[in-house]
C-alpha cells in the first residue's frame, strides 16, 4: 500500500496502522506503521510513535498526517510515512483499499 510522491531527499508512502477490530489477529502490544516501500516495492513495517489522539479525521479516515521516517530494509533508502491512517475495522480496510488501489497499483513499479 504506497502512494507515492517522491522529494529530493526521501519518497513518501501511506503508512497504515491497524486497531480495534482490524488489529485482531495482532498481538495486543504490537502497536505497528505498516507500508510498503515505493522504490523496490519491499513491505515493512515499524513501531508506531505517535499516540492515537494525536490523528486526525481527514478524507474520511483517521489520519496522522505529520507522518514519520523510515529506511526500507529491502533496498535501504530512507522513506517517508505520511499519512499513517487508522483502520479500525473490516469496512475501513476495504474502504481504504478502494480509495488507494490505485495509486498502489502505479508505486510498484
């Protein structure tokens, strides 16, 4: 899942973090950022930072949209993740699937 807009010193991707109902089958204390990298098309994933009062409702989903940094453990460029959006439950998986299907389709390149 990366849409991507590339800047000089890093690109950017849709991070997603998954709670409640969509987190089920997590372990309770993985608090994950899950995206997947727009240069080798690699999925990864990192400790989420931010706390959950700190999103944002924005485009019909709950977002962080300060993001956060990462290097993709594939290819080791640094990534930028923004926005982090919050999916709680089945329907906002399958809404934010049809909302950026395809920009994924075009980031993997």
């Amino acid at each position: 899942m990366g849409l991507t807009i590339m800047s000089r010193s890093s690109s950017e991707t849709v991070g997603v973090r998954y709670t409640g109902w969509a987190a089920l089958n997590r372990d309770p204390l993985e608090d994950l950022v899950e995206y997947t990298c727009p240069h080798c098309g690699t999925r990864g994933a990192k400790a989420a930072r931010r706390a959950r009062s700190e999103y944002h409702f924005t485009d019909g989903f709950v977002q962080d949209v300060q993001g956060e940094m990462s290097a993709c453990r594939g290819c080791k460029r640094s990534l930028r993740i923004s926005p982090v959006v919050l999916l709680h439950d089945q329907d906002e998986q399958r809404r934010f699937n049809a909302v950026f299907s395809a920009d994924v389709e075009i980031s993997n390149n």
